[in-house]
C-alpha cells in the first residue's frame, strides 16, 4: 500500500474515534497496510504521525490506565482540527492574509489557513509585504497548544531525564520556541527549548493543573542568561558553588538571600546558582578565578575541570 494512502486512512480513523486508540489497536484497525514485523510497523506507523503532525494536525497522545496501563493512546480532537465559521468581515479577512505574508512560519499552514477562511482572495486588493518574521515550526507545538488549552499535564524526555510538566506558555525567542511551566519532579518553573525535547509529548490523563492568574510569560522567561537550556547534560539544572568569602556579599547581590544555602567558619559560603545553560555558567564562574568551586552535581563539576583543564592547555601553547 502507499505511504499517502495509509496515512489519509490514520488520519480518517484518529479522527473518527471517540477515545485514544493504542498502536496494536490502530493496527488491527488498519488491518494490512503495516508490515506483519512489529519494529518495522512502529518505524512505520512514527514516520506517519510525524508526516500528520509536520501539517499542522493536532495528534492527541495519552498515556492510558486500566488493562492498558502506560500504553500512549492517540486520537484527533475534531474542534482543535477543524475550523470554523470565523465570520470574518472582507476588511478583516485582508488584514490577516497581510499578516501571514509579512509572518513566515517554515511551513505552509498560514497559506493553508487562508484558503479556510478567505476564498475569495480577489475580493480586496492588498499589497503582498515584505516577510518582517520568521518563527520556526516543530512537530511538538500542536501538542503543546492543546495541553495549554486543556490545563492537562504533559510527559516528554529532556536532557535524558523524563520530566512531568505542568505547561503554562510558550515564547519564541531569537529563532527558537521556550517552552514555560512548572517542572513537577523538582516542584519549580523550568524553561525548555522545545525542539530539544527528544521525546513525543504527551498528555497525562486525569492530571490536570491550573495556570497561575498573574502568569506572564513575557515576564517569566528568564532574564539570566544561565536559565536557558541548552543541550548539554551535566546532571541538573542547579549548581551549589562555594564561594570564597571576599565574593559572597556579591553573589548576595545578584541572587539574593534565597540562593545562599550554608555559612562557614571562614567566612566563604555555598550557594544554589542556575546552570541549565552551561556556557553561561562558565562565564560566570570564569569571573571568581579561583575563589569559587562547583561542588554538585558531579557530573558539572567533572565538566568544569575538563573545560579548565582545556583552558590551560590553550594558553600554555
């Protein structure tokens, strides 16, 4: 069977169903058209989930309970697929197709979505502008969307480490998408970089949450350069630094008292410094020389003697 075929009849059965379908029920369904090997009919079936969500169609993913107990179920939620009637005025209807040729989005949705909700394209002239904005597309944001929308608590893989989301907003910034909320495995508001995310998102069922009223995500994103993730792995996203007496009432002052943890006898202190971006970390210890030392986790401070260690070797030679 070809891979269009199989997929148009995926995306009529998703949409169809009334509950999330697991994938040995999705291919019993779709009796045939997935090879008989089981590796090769996941390979397959991903491929097209990936060719559904890279156009834009919301794929549901949950992971189920019951006699189906952690299985992920999928389905197409009809009102977050299909659009309706949004009554535009002919005037308002030319202010959005300017808006999507000013905004490039990496894909065709905007000009897809066009052709919902203004046909008749010749009914009032307007000028074509000049792209102002690209923002990137990942295969994720749907998903994303949906959970913001529900208030329902997602699942994904980052770092290596699973996480449990409670999703509040996302952000473009500088070319990529941030995802914001509260991370539930450290009871804390962490910052992801969406297309980092090296899992499917999914949605938890039954776990739902509520966004906080004063939530701005312009104002959450972080400010400190040392908050944003970045792709390399050091074990958390929290480092305690020791911190030589002579420098501690400056520390104070960029993270406050909540950041010091422990006082010692010689005046030096410990504190918990952001290093979800380890770069920027590094410029920021590079600045105490020798009178600060990374204690935890193991795994930054075993990077932070190898980045050393390297910096020596470079102005030896």
């Amino acid at each position: 069977m070809h891979q269009l075929e199989r997929v148009t009849n995926l995306l009529a059965l998703l949409l169809s169903t009334r509950r999330h379908l697991t994938f040995d029920e999705i291919r019993n369904e779709l009796k045939g058209q997935y090879p008989d090997n089981l590796v090769a009919a996941r390979a397959a079936f991903e491929r097209d989930k990936a060719i559904l969500r890279d156009e834009g169609i919301p794929i549901s993913s949950e992971v189920q309970g019951g006699d189906k107990a952690g299985i992920t179920g999928y389905r197409i939620d009809r009102s977050a697929y299909e659009l309706g009637d949004l009554q535009l005025t002919g005037h308002e209807a030319a202010a959005l197709r300017i808006a999507v040729s000013a905004l490039r989005m990496g894909q065709s949705w905007g000009e897809e979505a066009l052709w919902k909700v203004d046909m008749d394209s010749g009914s009032i002239a307007s000028p074509q502008p000049v792209v102002q904005a690209s923002l990137p597309v990942d295969q994720k944001l749907p998903t994303l969307h949906e959970a913001m929308s529900r208030l329902q608590v997602v699942s994904f893989s980052y770092n290596g480490r699973a996480r449990e989301l409670e999703p509040f907003g996302l952000l473009a910034r500088s070319g990529w998408w941030y995802l914001v909320g509260n991370d539930r495995s450290v009871n804390a508001m962490r910052t992801f970089r969406v297309d980092r995310i090296s899992s499917d998102v999914v949605l938890l069922e039954g776990e739902s949450f509520e966004r906080p009223v004063d939530f701005d995500i312009r104002t959450s994103f972080p400010t400190d350069l040392k908050e944003l993730p970045d792709s390399i792995d050091v074990g958390g996203d929290i480092a305690k630094v020791l911190i030589d007496a002579t420098d501690v009432n400056t520390v104070l002052g960029q993270y406050g008292p909540e950041s010091l943890i422990e006082r010692h006898s010689d005046g030096s202190a410990t504190f918990v410094i952001p290093c979800a971006n380890v770069q920027a970390f590094e410029h920021w210890l590079l600045g105490f020389l020798d009178r600060a030392e990374v204690l935890e986790p193991a795994k930054l401070r075993q990077h932070v003697v190898e980045w050393l260690t390297a910096l020596a070797h470079g102005v030896q030679s």
